[in-house]
C-alpha cells in the first residue's frame, strides 16, 4: 500500500457492550445467606460483536449470561454502562427501545411458554409485525418470515395453534416471529436446551443458515460448551458476572486458559484431551463476591497448591484480575494464565 493510500477504517462493532452493571436486591433466603444486600448479576461486562459473528455466551446457570442477554435487548436496565447499536447508544425511552428491538430480536427458551396458546401462528408473528408498524402485505411477510424458519408451505401454518405443531417447529415459529421484522442481531436463550438431538441439529443448522444467506448476527446464550463448539465463532465464558475468557470457539475447546474454563470443558466429549476437573462447592451467590479473584474459592489451582507454587496465591485472595489480552486474540482474566504468558514470552517480548 503506498503512503497516499488511505488505511481502511476498522468496522464498527454491530454491537457493543460497555462497563455494564446490573444489580438486583438480595432478599433473605433467595440470593443471600445474610439478611440481604445487593446481587451483582451483571458486573462490569464488555463486549464487542462484529457482523455477521456468532457469539457463544457460556456458563452455569446463575453466572449472569441470561441478565446480559437481557440487558442487549433494553428488557434489563442497568445501573450503569452501555449498550451500542452500530456505535450509536440505545436509549432509554419506550420508543427508542422499540426502535432498538426492531433491529435486536430475542428468540425464547421456551417455546411452549413464550407461545400463546389461543393465537394461532399467524397471529404470533403477525403481532410483531403490528407492534412496530412495518409496512407492507402482512400475508405476505408472516408467509415469508415462516418459509426462513423452515416451515414450508408457509399457508400450511397460518390456521395452527403452538398445540398441533411439534417441539421443533415451535421453536421455529419463535425464529420466524423475530425474523419477521427483518432484524440485524438474533439474541437466542438456549435455544435447544429442551430438545432431542435430532432436532437440535435441525436448530443449529437453521441459525448457522441464516447467519450465512442474511447475514445477521447471532448470540446464543448456553451453559453447554459442547453446543457452543459447534455453532460459535467465539466463545465468552461467565462466571459470577463477569467474562473470565473469550477466544475463538476453537482456542477455547482446545487451549482453555481460564481454570474455570478447563474445569467446564473437561465434561464435554470433544474434549477429550482435558483431564476431568470436579468442583468444589456451588458457584457463590451474586450478593456475596468474594474478594480477590472471583473464582479462587472453587479454583482447583489455589487448592492443590500451584498457585502458591507459581507465586500467585496471595493475588488470588486479594486482587481482581482483568480480562487481559493474549498474544492469541485471546482474552481471559486470571492470574496465573498471565504468569505463563509472561513466563513463555520471557522479558522484552512483544505483546
């Protein structure tokens, strides 16, 4: 390139999450052992998503990956950060927030809940279509937004209710209900957690297709590692609020960083090159963070000792580490990934 020629301008991130903080009160008995407090259940969380990505949020149940979801979509309010859509900041009020739906669709976990039972399918999808006011034949968009979905002959469905079509399908008319306004961003809640195998290929397949022919972005929010592996482009794995770690689908299968990471991935058959770890204990209420490294009361390097070994046990207990870049474009945040990433690049490398 000579030096009159411009440099190409980084694209914007389809979307963006910044610094963002959700706290719900902790009542006695529900999120804490104490007499109540706050529930950080979103603390402190960014993330960048390209177009055309999907983006695997991963994680046991309770890590904060379905509040995060939540909060993309402006069903969540924060108590601070931001939420961007192509660089520019969603607002707050009702009509900005329905205008940000428009372009951010989020596909339920549940199709038998999320369905009302006395709509038949037309009226599902219809209903959308109403709310933001597209313009256009509405037979004709319900019939395509339906054939996207896989639901072939479209008519075929109008007259059915969510009873007298099968799981699968149902959740394909989920897919369809989003699909119908033409978004730039699915946001889909475990999206085949309820499903056999056989159709949950069938699901998979559906998104990967239309990330490919529409070209929309796609965050899936899971707690299987396994299903992240086969539909993500990256993976951005939770603990208590937080990403801990977030690399390529492929590098997190195959070169976990994060203990907590391995820890997960060792229970997943494609990981077979992983030794399996066992936790100690559940994961520790959201009112209740411990100090230090988040993850360092379960860490089975802090309670075998290696930490202590590596010189890092006193961080583990007292410091918070950050989510840090590696060399790999692979972030994660822990202490001793950063000491073997300092001990592998030796003094005066470049990052």
């Amino acid at each position: 390139m000579s030096q009159s020629e411009p440099l190409p301008e980084p694209e914007v991130p389809v979307l963006e999450v910044r610094d963002a903080r959700v706290d719900f009160a902790a009542r006695q008995g529900l999120w804490s052992r104490g007499s109540g407090g706050t529930a950080k259940a979103v603390d402190g969380v960014d993330l960048a998503i390209a177009r055309g990505e999907i983006v695997a949020l991963a994680g046991e149940s309770g890590c904060g990956k379905t509040t995060l979801a939540r909060t993309i979509m402006g069903l969540q309010p924060m108590r601070s950060g931001q939420v961007l859509f192509k660089g520019e900041p969603v607002g707050t009020s009702s009509r900005k927030l329905r205008e940000h739906r428009r372009h951010v669709q989020l596909v339920f976990q549940d199709p038998a809940a999320a369905l009302d039972p006395r709509q038949t399918i037309y009226e599902v999808i219809a209903e959308g279509l109403r709310i933001q006011r597209i313009p256009g034949d509405e037979s004709e968009l319900v019939a395509e937004a339906l054939s996207k979905a896989g639901l072939r002959p479209p008519e075929r469905f109008f007259l059915k209710y969510p009873h007298e079509v099968s799981g699968g399908q149902r959740q394909r008319v989920l897919i369809a209900g989003a699909l119908a306004l033409n978004p730039q961003v699915l946001v889909a809640d475990e999206p085949v957690s309820a499903m056999d195998a056989s159709v949950r290929g069938e699901i998979l397949q559906l998104l990967l297709k239309l990330r490919d022919e529409l070209g929309l972005t796609i965050i899936v929010v899971t707690h299987d590692l396994g299903l992240a592996w086969m539909i993500a482009d990256r993976v951005a794995v939770m603990y208590l609020g937080r990403i801990v770690e977030i690399a390529s689908a492929e590098d997190i299968l195959t070169k976990p960083l994060h203990p907590y990471t391995q820890a997960l991935l060792s229970v997943v058959p494609e990981s077979k090159h992983l030794e399996q770890v066992i936790l100690a204990g559940e994961a520790p209420d959201a009112s209740r963070i411990p100090e230090g490294c988040r993850f360092h009361p379960r860490c089975p390097l802090v309670a075998s000792g290696e930490a202590e070994r590596l010189g890092i046990a006193t961080r583990c207990t007292t410091e918070d580490p950050a989510l840090a870049a590696t060399k790999q474009r692979h972030s994660v945040a822990c202490w001793a990934a950063e000491e073997s990433q300092m001990t592998t690049a030796g003094p005066g490398a470049s990052p």
